[in-house]
C-alpha cells in the first residue's frame, strides 16, 4: 500500500510539475499591456510603438499599447507597479522615471528597487547642442568661453525640469564651469522658438529634432552628447572630443516588469525584445529617429539603471535644484 501510495503522489507531483512548466512555457497565450508614461505621439510612444509592433509579430501575442502621461511618467510608471506579476503588463522606463526622479521629486508613487523588475534596455537616443545660426559661437570652446567672460547672462532652456535637455545643461555647466540661467519651458517647441528668436543662446535637444533644424540653416550643432560621434549628425563632434572629457547624455528607454514576475518569464521576454530589436526595419526606424538599438540582460539594465541613478543625483544635488512635489 505504502509503495503504491508513494508511486501516485510522484505521479501526482510529476504532473504538478509538468503542468506548471507547459503553463510557463506558454508564455505569452494572451494580450501583454505595455504601458507608456507619455501622450501619444511623442518619441516614446512612437518607438515603443515601433518595437512592441515586431514583437508581437514575432510573438504572435496581441500587445496593447497604452499611454499613461502625467506627473513627469511618475503615473504610468506607478500603473505598472500595481499590475499582477504575471507578465501581461509591463511598461516604459527611461532615465527620467528610472533614475532623474528619483532625486529629482520628494516622493514618488513607486520604489524603483522595491516595486519593478528590470526586463530589458530598449535604445539610446542623444543630444545635440544647438546654437542660432547667427550666433558669433561657431564650437563648445567658444560658448564656454563666452560665459565664462559674462558669467550669469548666457541662458540655456528645456522642455521641463528634469529632462535630458535640463540634465545635460546641469553636467554642461558643472563641467566647464560656467555660470548660465536655466529657463524652462512647457514643451520643446517653444524652447526652440526662443532659441531661434535670439532669446536663448543655446539648448540640448534630441538629435533627430536638431536635424532638420540644422538642414534648414536655422541653427548650429556645435556638439553631440555621446561618447562617440554619431551616424546622424557625423560632422558634429562630441562634447568629450570637444574638451569635456567623460561628457555623456544618454535619452536611454527599456522595459520594466512589476515586481515578482518570474524570472523564466522576464527571460522569455527579454530574448523576444534582443530579437525585434535585430529586426531590419526596427533598426531602419530607430536610426531614422536618431535611436541606437541596445542590447543586454535584465541584470545589465539593472546596473544601468543604478549608475545613471547615482550620476544624475550628484549633479542634481549639486546644482541646487529645488525639489518637486
């Protein structure tokens, strides 16, 4: 009896056990929400719209996009927080909602650490440094230069505090040690419009919005914010060859989990993303939106996430930026 007994509950465990390996292995058998803490329309959404679009031709799951703008991502970042852990939802991190806010806000709906699991770093998009076309800076040495003989008239915009374009500006002045105004704006454009108006005297701004401006002749790009020049823009060359050595913003997105999913499931859908992202025409459609593809596991995110995190709070600390509600 013993032995017969013995011999039906491992029948009975070995079933559990092949069950719950089919039900993992099924992974995705419904729609997966991708959540993305932006409008619709802007560069995130519109590369991760990019990228969920192959993925779920290779997949042959359905995958939802959903845009959850507000409170500088904080909303939809806190969206995901709150989803099962199951793999079905999972949403857009970049280095605003991963890293800037963290020091940048009092308190935030979400614990990076605590709350979310890192899935998969996305792409890298960069900066340019932009100048009127009128203007007597023709280099990076000639706009340090110049502040440093008018310390506190020069004046640099962004579309909002804690944007890459406010960030870069930070680590700009930090490094060459200058002092220049910051002037925030509610949205690019019109940073852009001051800046052609002669009312800014320079800004950082995403290389595949300085392109056409450049084209056009309206402005100059006298730098780019990557360690390397890049293939939009490869006359410009980096801040780093430029003087500032080191000097490196990086607009980097990836995909983020709530915490708990399991990690055979954060595995299967970080080798389906490293896989869309090799597809032609994502690569196609990133490079035309000055994107690089990335590429790595969901410990190599997690690291990135953790230094860019401690990068941007020494400048932020250190420049005294004022903290938001």
């Amino acid at each position: 009896m013993r032995s017969k007994l013995f011999r039906g509950l491992s029948a009975l465990a070995l079933g559990a056990a092949m069950s719950a390996a089919a039900t993992a292995g099924a992974y995705p058998d419904k729609p997966i929400t991708f959540v993305v803490p932006s409008a619709a329309g802007g560069s995130p959404d519109v590369l991760s719209r990019l990228i969920t679009t192959q993925l779920a031709r290779d997949t042959g799951a359905t995958v939802v996009v959903e845009n959850r703008p507000g409170a500088a991502g904080n909303i939809g970042i806190a969206l995901v927080k709150r989803a099962a852990p199951d793999g079905y939802t999972v949403g857009y991190g970049n280095i605003n909602t991963l890293a800037v806010n963290r020091s940048l806000f009092k308190r935030l709906p979400y614990d990076v650490d605590a709350d979310l699991t890192p899935v998969a770093h996305l792409f890298d998009l960069y900066n340019a440094l932009i100048v009127p076309a009128d203007s007597p800076v023709k280099s990076v040495q000639d706009l340090i230069d110049r502040a440093r003989k008018e310390p506190g008239r020069l004046s640099y915009g962004a579309s909002g505090v804690g944007t890459t374009g406010h960030m870069g500006g930070e680590l700009f002045k930090s490094m060459a040690k200058i002092n220049v105004m910051f002037i925030p704006y509610n949205g690019g454009p019109a940073a852009i419009q001051d800046l052609l108006g002669g009312r800014l005297d320079y800004l950082f701004v995403n290389t595949s919005e300085a392109t056409p401006l450049v084209k056009s002749g309206k402005v100059r790009a006298i730098g780019v914010s990557s360690l390397k020049r890049l293939a939009l823009m490869p006359e410009v060359p980096t801040l780093d060859e430029a003087g500032l050595k080191g000097y490196e913003t990086v607009a980097w997105g990836g995909v983020v989990a709530p915490k708990g999913t399991p990690p055979e499931v954060v595995a299967t859908l970080n080798a389906a993303i490293q896989k869309a992202l090799q597809a032609p025409e994502v690569r196609t459609g990133l490079a035309t939106l000055g994107a690089e593809p990335a590429s790595g596991s969901p410990a190599d995110f997690k690291q990135l996430i953790d230094r860019e995190t401690a990068k941007w709070q020494q400048i932020i600390d250190g420049a005294g930026i004022e903290k938001l509600d």
